[in-house]
C-alpha cells in the first residue's frame, strides 16, 4: 500500500501533538469512524473491555477504509482489560460506617453468606495491612485478614458499595499476572488482525511488558506495546519501564487513586521527560475533555489541561468516553485539534527535560539532522526509515520543524501515525525515496518553490539501522 493522497493543508499548518480517539456506541459506524480522522484523530483505541471479536473485526475495516478514503495512515490500539478487579453483582447498594468490618469473596452470593462478591480472587494476591480501595477510591479500607478465600478489610471511611464498581490495590504486587486468560484470548485474535499497538492494563514492571512481546512475537505479531501507567508500582518502577516499552500512556484515573491525586501531574511531567529521554512516544488520557460527554463545550480547566500536555512535550492526547459514549464525539475531537494548534503556534515557552546520556549513533545522526535543520532555516525534515526507529529519534527531540517519515513497511507508517510530529508516507523501497516524495509534495502544493528540506537516509535502503546520510536540498 503506497499514501497516494497528499494533505489537504500546507506542511507549515501539521499539529505536531496527536490526537487518540476511543471508539464505542457512540461512534460505532463507519461515517462515524471517518468523521473522527477528518476532525483530527491520528490514532483510534478499540477497548477490549467491552464489546465482540465480530464488533471489532467490523471496526477495524471500517478504519482502514476511512485511512484509505482521507488519505492519513491511522494507529489501531488494542487496549487489553487486563485483571478485572472489580465488585461482582449483588442488589441495591452497600452502606459502609468507618470502623465497620467488611468481608470480600470471590464470586460470592452476598444475601446468602454476607461477604461482598468479587470479580477477582483477591485472595490468593492481598496480605494484610495492604489497603483495598473501593468505588473510585470513595471507600477505603484495610486488610485485617486472609482466611479461606476471604478477605476481610476494616473500613476507613463512610460511604456505599454498588455492584461491579472498581477496586484498586495500590500496595499489591500482583507478581507479573496481569494478563488474563481473557487479554490472551483477545491477543490470539488480534495477531490475525491489522493491530499496531498492544496497550497492557496494570503494568507493574519492565518484566511485565516483556513477557507481552514474548507473547507478540510467538503469535508472529508485529504490534508494538504501550505501557498503562495506572498502579503505584509502576510509578516506582518508571524509568525502567519507559526503557523497556515501545510507547507509554498516563492513565490518570486509576493512577490518581492508587497514588495522591496531586501526585499525579508531576508524575504526568515526569514520564513526558523520560519519554523524550528514551524517544519512548507519550500518551496523556483520562478526562481531557470528559464534560464533553454531556456539554457541547469543554470547561476552561480542560482547555488548560490539553494546552499544558501539548507544551510540556506529550506525543499524544486521548479521549475516551467522550468519544467512545458521549454526545459530541466529533466536537470533542474538533475541539483537542483546536487546543493544539493553538497552543503549538502561541506558546510562550519550550520545556527542555534531561537528555539521553547513553549517545548512539541513531541520536548522533538525529541531532545532527535537526541541528542542520534548524541553523539554515528548513521548511522540513525528512526521514527515511524501514523500522520508524529513525523518525521517533528525531521526533524526541522537539523540534518545530514538521518531520516526514518515507517507509516502504505500512505498519511502520501507522505505527508512526502517533508519533510526535511526524507526517508517515508509504512508499516503495528507492534510493531516491526522499527526493521523489518532496517532489511529490511540490507538486501538490504541501510544499512550496524555495523551500529547503534536509534529509537523512541510508546507503542500504529499506534495511534497519542505516541511516548515515544527510543531505540539504532547496526545491525548485
């Protein structure tokens, strides 16, 4: 598959941040699918918490036909529901008193043994002392005990239990067994599928995110694994996880009850600068626009929210309900690309983190390219590049300079789809693969007379690892 489809707007006018959109019931045809690419969505999470094999098999046509009609490579993500710790049914609701001894047991009947029903065996995982946190962490508890399948807390607070709300364990060390017999079902079924990226729910450690690849690569996989940063063990464990994953989402709903809430954007900063570090892309989700779901507009605090991602440096924004279920799925999306070109045209500051002191010959090169770049004035960079490897390099180091990406592997293409500031084509294996796709969008008006490009490229086209040229180039 070749991008045979130029942009609609000139190179200068590209959002650098990339939009994530969540497909649900509220998006769930095809016009619906390509009315969120057209508004701004680079990437599109199919959550594998909810819905059917068959719902998603329909779905991802659906997106690869709308790729196709509008012309932009598009990200697919397999969010995985990793362990679903969560209450189990039971009628009306639970009231909770501080001090009050509770009991939980998993897949019990309440009316008939009086222990709280839940979706997980909590009790082969939990010891005592550790702190269960209930509801979206409105009811806090402690274990107090461990005794035949059941597990008893002692209440930290008033409030209601209702059924199948979630449970956090923030000081539970689930001992690499996230992955569910239900995440390798749906792992089967999308290694047959047009998957680029696996999002892994719960990641505790690097050693959870290579057991993953493990997984990919015997299922011959060619996705790439996103590490949800969602547990207080993973905050512990950041940097070393941000090595090891090919991409890194700030799950900011359960983060912020497993750690204090205020904890959170500094932990949100943190994993930016280390993405950048590492050239380990960044998505930044939960409640980036969540009023949308009900309201046509976005409250101020949201806007802020957005524009601080976008200027700290996060590769990606995310949106989940408010695409996936909410009342103004296009208008939340519309509103995100808004925020970004905005903020990337007006902002009055650039945030520089800690770089990388482990120096490679791929971020000698890169550096170097958009040193170039930027000392002569260039419209664009362009990279060629079999694996992406390249042009996520570059992409870490935050130029404003837009970067094009010329692949002949069309899962690299979408893989970079969101990727900071990268533009992916498609095109055949050329020596001269650069040159003919500038002249292409010469001449489709992308790029202008005058312009002047800056290229980096290998001797040994479409072979990973060898970039090692660099070239200036003026177009006429």
């Amino acid at each position: 598959m070749t991008t045979d489809m130029a942009p609609k707007v000139p190179i200068r006018n590209f959002k650098r941040t990339k939009i994530i959109a969540t497909v649900g019931p509220a998006t769930d045809s095809y016009e619906a699918i390509l009315g969120l690419l057209k508004a701004g969505a680079n990437g599109i999470r199919l959550n594998f918490s909810h819905g059917t094999h068959e719902e998603r098999t329909r779905q991802i046509k659906w997106i690869r036909k709308a790729s196709r009609e509008y012309g932009k490579p598009v990200a697919i993500i397999q969010d995985l529901q990793g362990p679903k710790i969560r209450l189990g049914d039971f009628d009306g609701v639970v009231n909770v008193r501080k001090g009050q001894t509770l009991s939980f047991a998993y897949q019990a009947d309440y009316e008939a043994t009086g222990h709280v029903p839940t979706q997980y065996d909590l009790s082969k995982k939990v010891k005592r002392g550790e702190r269960i946190f209930l509801y979206d962490g409105r009811v806090r508890t402690t274990v107090t005990s461990v005794r035949n399948g059941v597990v008893h807390v002692e209440a930290q607070n008033d409030g209601i239990l209702i059924k199948r709300k979630g449970m956090n364990l923030p000081d539970t060390d689930f001992g690499g067994d996230i992955i569910t017999a239900k995440d390798r079902a749906d792992l089967v079924y999308g290694s047959a599928q047009d998957i680029d990226y696996v999002a892994l729910s719960f990641v505790q450690s690097a050693a959870d995110i290579k057991k993953l690849r493990d997984l990919l690569r015997n299922m011959n996989s060619s996705a790439k694994v996103i590490a949800k940063i969602e547990t207080r063990a993973a905050v512990e464990n950041i940097e070393e996880i941000v090595q090891a994953s090919d991409m890194v989402m700030i799950a900011r709903g359960d983060l912020a009850v497993e750690t204090p809430a205020e904890s959170v954007p500094i932990v949100q900063r943190q994993i930016i600068g280390l993405g950048r570090r590492y050239a380990t892309p960044t998505i930044v989700a939960t409640h980036m626009l969540v009023s949308m779901t009900v309201d046509p507009e976005p409250t101020r605090a949201e806007v802020s929210d957005i524009a601080s991602a976008v200027i700290v440096g996060a590769d990606c924004v995310m949106l989940s309900d408010e695409t996936a279920s909410g009342k103004y799925p296009l208008e939340a999306v519309e509103t995100m690309k808004r925020v970004i070109l905005y903020t990337e045209s007006h902002s009055p500051l650039t945030v520089n983190f800690p770089g990388n002191e482990q120096h490679s010959r791929q971020l000698a090169i890169s550096t170097a390219v958009l040193s170039l770049a930027e000392s002569i004035g260039a419209t664009a960079v362009v990279a060629e590049t079999k694996s992406g490897a390249t042009a996520r390099q570059i992409a870490a180091l935050r130029s404003a300079i837009p970067l094009i990406a010329v692949t002949n592997d069309t899962r690299a293409a979408q893989q970079l789809a969101v990727v900071y500031g990268v533009k992916s084509y498609v095109r055949p294996v050329d020596k001269l693969a650069a040159t003919k796709l500038t002249n292409w969008l010469r001449q489709n008006k992308v790029l202008k007379k005058g312009d002047v490009v800056v290229t980096a490229s290998g001797r040994y086209p479409g072979v990973v690892g060898t970039t090692d040229t660099i070239k200036v180039r003026v177009l006429e």
